[in-house]
C-alpha cells in the first residue's frame, strides 16, 4: 500500500493573506512527506471555485516542489484535457519539462472538469467533455511516441511538426485518469489507465467498484504504451496522537469538503454562494460517529483518528485490493499546525508499519 497527500488548497477564511498562506503551508506539508517517505503528492486542477480549490496552476506548485525535495512523486490529479481547458500540446510540453526537471517523478493523471461553475466559465458542453478529454489524450500518446506529430480534426489542423520536449520516463509517465461519474471506472480500465477516485461508500460498494475495475483492466486496449493497473483512493484524512482530537478536527474538516464538493458539482447555480458547514460535531454526535468509524458498512471516505486506527483503517483497504491512499489532510476548516502534525504523525507511526 502507497502512501500519498492530496492537495486542493483549500481554505474557509482565504481572504487577508489565508490564500498566500495556503500555498506556502502546502509547499512545507509536501517537503516533509518527503522526507518521512510519502509515496507522492498529488495536485487538482480548478478554477474559480471559491474556498473549495485554489488550485489553478498545479504545475508551477509541483515544479516548485520538485525543486525542494528529493524523491516523492509529482501527481497531477488532475490536469484538465478538454481543449478550452488546455490545448493538447500545451498539456504534453508542461508535462514532459517537469518530467525532466524531477528526474522523472511525474505520475500524469488526466480529466474532464466536473464542476458546473468551470464548465460554465470555460463555454464546455457537458457532453463533449468525455469525447475531448479522450481525443486529447490520444493526441498527447502520439506526441510523445512518434517522432513527429501532424493532426487534423474539426477542432485542430496542426502542421507536421516535434512535440518538445519529451519526458525522460519510458515509454511515459504513469497515465491515470478521475474516476467520478458512472462508467468512467470501466472505461479506465478499457483504456489501461491508473483510477483516481474519492473514497465514498461502503465497504462493499468500494469492492464492487474495485472488482469492476479490475474486469475492464484485464481486457485493457491501452490508450499509452503500456498498463497501469494502479487503484487509488482519496479519504479526508487526520492522524494526531489524540484519537479524539483527530475525529474532532477531521471529521469537521471532511464535512466542508463534501459540502463544498456538492456545492460546485451538484448545486451551483449562478451567483449561489458557498456556504458549507463549519461548526464541531456536538460531544454526543462525535462519539457516535468515533464508533461507526469500525463498523463494515462504514462509508469509507473518512480517515480520522490516531496512529493504531490509522493502521486498522488502511489494513481494509489493502484487503480490498487498493494500491494507493491519497490523503486528503489539506481541508478547509482544519488548522495547518495540525495538517502538519497530521503529516509528521502519520509518517513516524503509520508508514513503518504498511512498509
């Protein structure tokens, strides 16, 4: 099982230096998973999208960050293809210089846009989303493959031309794709390429989806040159010594990311402001959900406690065939002296032990 942190740059209070402070926070949380041996990180690609994500330029942050550590894998997740997003050829140039400048650490993860709000801002039709993001990512395949690269579509009439420069990881770096929306699992594996998902449902609904994957990955026509049979999930996450004080923290962290999440891709209507909840769980509420946290029909987005649950928790996702945890300890409303308690604890007192 890989370890990795998951970041949004999120913040409740971004107003009055909070944004600035965000990113700086985020740049100290990745280079001590660095250090503590952190599989990777892993950065979003959003815009506009108030409180909930910051993260509009996840490349320069991951560039910026290579620069500062040693050895931790540089994860977009993920870089929008759909072309008012991002041109094909830009996608594949920025992805191939961080590629060099890692010395190959980049995992390229790929989608289509979720939001409503972005869709919206970027003039998308919901319905060429999917058709786009596969296109693009066919292109990009070929850039990075042929010696050089000529292309023509409705969309784009590009001269025989080279796609430079190219990444220095063979035959590519890991491709991964968003598993949000309904058949996207399947297609993934169709396509050979690594699952991203969030870390919502139960036990058994997680292993549905799991077997799932697993089904369409085993009949793969890979879209690169070869497989990646690689499923992450994404919990909201806290580990602090104190088990209480992580479900405490935590599980109020989790609830304004999910309802921050409904907001944008669920809700949003123009002009609708963000109004997700802030307040703790009363004592009574919290004790009740410390304990739902062990039972089997536990829905599994929620990684909150101390070390020894920790290690309990991460076990059953190992069981069910889940290779990557991406925690996602960077939420809004949690405060980052503990984000980086979380990343320090974690690492001294959980990762020993899944090596």
């Amino acid at each position: 099982m890989k370890c990795s942190l998951f970041f949004e740059m999120q913040s409740a209070t971004p107003r009055g230096g909070g944004e600035a402070q965000v990113f700086h926070q985020a740049v100290e949380q990745a280079v001590l998973a660095d250090q503590l041996g952190y599989h990777g990180i892993w950065a979003v690609e959003h815009h506009g999208l108030y409180q909930y994500s910051h993260s509009s330029a996840p490349e320069v942050f991951l560039s910026f960050v290579a620069a500062r550590t040693k050895r931790i894998r540089l994860g977009h997740g993920v870089a929008l293809l759909p072309f008012a997003y991002n041109h094909p050829i830009r996608v594949a140039e920025r992805i191939a210089t961080l590629d060099i400048l890692s010395e190959g650490r980049v995992n390229f993860g790929t989608g289509k846009g979720a939001s409503l709000l972005e869709q919206r801002a970027f003039g998308l039709n919901p319905s060429d989303l999917t058709p786009q993001w596969e296109e693009a990512l066919r292109m990009i395949m070929q850039m990075w493959s042929a010696e050089s690269f000529e292309y023509q579509s409705e969309t784009f009439s590009i001269p025989k031309m080279q796609i430079l420069p190219r990444p220095v990881q063979q035959p590519h770096p890991p491709l991964f794709v968003a598993c949000t929306s309904a058949g996207s699992l399947k297609r993934a594996g169709e396509l050979g390429l690594g699952a991203l998902n969030f870390s919502f449902g139960t036990q058994a609904e997680l292993a549905a989806r799991i077997a799932e994957y697993r089904a369409a990955i085993a009949k793969a026509a890979p879209i690169g040159q070869q497989v990646n049979s690689h499923f992450a999930c994404a919990p909201a996450a806290l580990i602090l010594p104190n088990d209480k004080e992580a479900c405490r923290y935590g599980f109020r962290g989790a609830q304004y990311f999910a309802d921050s999440l409904d907001h944008y891709t669920k809700n949003w209507q123009p002009g609708a402001a963000l109004n997700p909840r802030t307040d703790f769980l009363p004592d009574d509420k919290l004790q009740g959900a410390m304990a739902f946290r062990r039972r089997d029909d536990n829905a599994f987005n929620v990684l909150c406690g101390d070390p020894i649950y920790a290690r309990e928790y991460i076990s059953r996702f190992a069981a069910l065939g889940v290779d990557e945890l991406i925690l996602v300890m960077q939420m809004g409303t949690v405060p980052p002296e503990l984000v980086l308690q979380s990343v320090l604890t974690f690492g001294e007192q959980v990762l020993p032990h899944i090596a």
